[in-house]
C-alpha cells in the first residue's frame, strides 16, 4: 500500500524511490491495495494549485484511472483512532482492512514512528525499494 505522498511524490519526480515504487508496481511486481477515499484525496491532493507546475493534470488522471483499474479498491473503511494525526487514520483503516504487507510512506513524524499497523509493516519508499530487490 502507498499512502498518497508517495504517489504525489512518484508524479514529481523521476528515478526515485517513489517513482521506482510505481513503476515496479505497473510492471505488476506486487499488488497495490487503494481505497474509494484514497482515489479521491489523491484527486483533491493533485489539484492543488502549488502542484501544478511539477506534472500536467493528464498525468495524475492516468495516475488516478490506472490506480483505479489496477488496484484492489476498497469501498467501505472502518473507523480507526491509531495516529495522532487525524488525517492518517484512512490510511492505517485502508492498511487493516485491506491486509497490506506493507504500507509505504514518508510521514516520519507520525506514521513512520509507528512501524506496525497489525500486520502491517510501515516503511519509508526506500525501505520498501531494498525489500522489492530494485
């Protein structure tokens, strides 16, 4: 599972770990689990108008379509009170619920400092680069 910063971060930039992630998840060397409400904040998140000089809109829509088709979309989320950062929960909510492996992320203040969510290992992009082998 990717939380949206990195999937931001994978539109930005070229030949990094994020951008790494994602490409090795379109070459379908793992399985990406997503939600209802992660598609939509990923779609608010790239809207912002001080993301706009780094991708072209049609980017992050094919990002979004293909995340959308690809992925395992999770409809309903449970409520989770785990971060003290509100905005975080979804995304510990969609790693439970889905039974990800992995949650990547570069939250270090909050997510990062968790290391667990159940089952759930949470690691930063370049972490999860070296579990992958890339």
């Amino acid at each position: 599972m990717l939380d949206t910063g990195v999937l931001i971060a994978a539109l930005i930039t070229r030949d990094t770990p994020p951008d790494c992630i994602y490409q090795a998840w379109r070459r379908r060397r793992f399985e990406l689990i997503t939600s209802d409400w992660q598609l939509e904040e990923f779609r608010r998140v790239s809207r912002y108008p001080r993301l706009r000089p780094y991708f072209k809109p049609a980017d992050a829509g094919r990002m979004a379509n293909g995340l959308g088709s690809r992925s395992t979309v999770l409809k309903d989320l449970p409520r989770v009170d785990v971060s003290s950062d509100p905005d975080d929960n979804p995304v510990l909510a969609m790693a439970s619920t889905g039974a990800a492996h992995y949650l990547v992320t570069g939250d270090k203040r909050d997510l990062l400092a968790l290391e667990r969510m159940g089952n759930t290992r949470i690691v930063s992009a370049r972490q999860f680069i070296d579990e992958l082998g890339d």
